[in-house]
C-alpha cells in the first residue's frame, strides 16, 4: 500500500455508506478527512528512513486531533470507527517506516 492509496481509501467513505443512524455529518466526517490528510501528508514530509521518534510524533498529533474532533462532534467514533482509524493510522506509519506489534494510538487516545 501506499500513501496515495491510503488518501483515497479514508474509513470515512465506508462511514458514510454504511451509516444507518445518521451519525456522521458533514462537519464530523470533514474534520476527519482534514486530520487525516494532513497525517498522511505529515508523514510524506519525513521522506525515507525517518527516526521512529518522529513518526510517533505524527501519530500522537493525528490521535490527539481526532481526540478532539470526537468530543467536539459527540463521540461519534466507537468501535467500528475506532477499529477503522486504527488500521488507517497503523498502515500510514508502517509506510514510512515504523515497525511495531504494539498498539501504536493506545497511549493517547481517548476513543
């Protein structure tokens, strides 16, 4: 996978298309894809070979964002989207580079 593969494939479009109980509006699903988007490009920004200390320093950035994103639009992200969020960010960051078993948001997320 790549970064440009990842920027057309955000969970927020499976969200939507999915989204029976019309959680998601345009101002949650748009702060997400803002966030995310700027991750990716974050991470792009490190070119090849970057100190893991910098990629968790992106990853920490984008959780903390969604972090408040979530509590500003009323806990909208819960277990599906979490699951989501987690495997885009994990996918991200082993593309530029990092390599870890562990759960890489654990430490400051709050969804």
């Amino acid at each position: 996978m790549t970064f440009e593969e990842l920027r057309n494939n955000k969970p927020t479009t499976q969200w939507l298309e999915d989204d029976d109980e019309e959680i998601f509006t345009e101002e949650n699903i748009h702060a997400t894809n803002k966030v995310l988007e700027t991750y990716i490009s974050n991470l792009e920004k490190l070119g090849s070979n970057p100190p893991e200390a910098e990629i968790m320093q992106i990853v920490k950035e984008v959780v903390i964002g969604l972090n408040e994103i979530n509590e500003k639009c009323d806990y909208f992200i819960e277990t599906m989207e979490r699951e989501d969020l987690y495997d885009y960010i994990d996918a991200a960051a082993q593309i530029a580079g990092l390599e870890s078993d562990e759960d890489i948001t654990e430490e400051w997320r709050k969804w």
